[in-house]
C-alpha cells in the first residue's frame, strides 16, 4: 500500500503565496507522474499541474506563470509552489501519484484545504 501525506494549505490573502508538499510512502518503488489537483465546491475536479518522473511539467492555464510544481525523486516527494494567489483558487488540493512496487497503480491524497480570501 501507498500512502501520500500533503501539508501546507491553510487561509491566506489574496495576492500572496503558499507552498504545498506530498510525501509518498509504502510499498513504492517507483513512481512515474506526480502531480496536483482540486476541488472547489459545487465542481468538479481538475487538474492543476503535474510532473513527470523526468520533469516534465503540464500546468492548467488559470495557473501557468504563478505555480510552480517540483520533485525529489530521491525523496518521493512534491512541491507545489503557489504565487500570486487568487479567490479562485479556493480550494481542496490533492496530490496525486502513479507508481508502486510490482504493479503500478493510481494513489491520492486525504486533500488539504487552500482559502484564498480578505
């Protein structure tokens, strides 16, 4: 089993930043893309940004220029940097995983909450 932890959301103004990380753990041995997604009430989800397991990244239009996601393959973990936030951007964020040991397999978050509000 694989289990993926995400920090760093919380309530902030908008215009500022914050950074949310994902560690992954368990039976994985190998992961191929990372990546971020939300969920804002009444939507549904979509998809954020992701990366590769050689960095390529894929970013949602409403976010090119302000986030910036990163890797430690080392480490298993990911980054997802947030600049310039937005109301819009208010949301329940999830990491995202594709790997394993033996099989590989699609893994999500428990989510962590980003507000972004005056």
């Amino acid at each position: 089993q694989v289990q993926l932890v995400e920090s760093g959301g919380g309530l902030v103004l908008p215009g500022g930043s914050l950074r949310l990380s994902c560690a992954a753990s368990g039976s994985i041995s190998r992961i191929n893309a990372m990546g971020w997604y939300r969920q804002a009430p009444g939507k549904q989800r979509e998809l954020v940004a992701r990366i590769s397991s050689v960095g390529t990244t894929v970013y949602a239009d409403s976010v090119k220029g302000r986030f910036t996601i990163s890797r430690d393959n080392a480490k298993n973990t990911m980054s997802l940097q947030m600049n310039s936030l937005k109301p819009e951007d208010t949301a329940v964020y999830y990491c995202y995983v594709n790997g394993g040991r033996f099989v590989l397999a699609d893994y999500w978050g428990q989510g962590t909450q980003v507000t972004v509000s005056s």
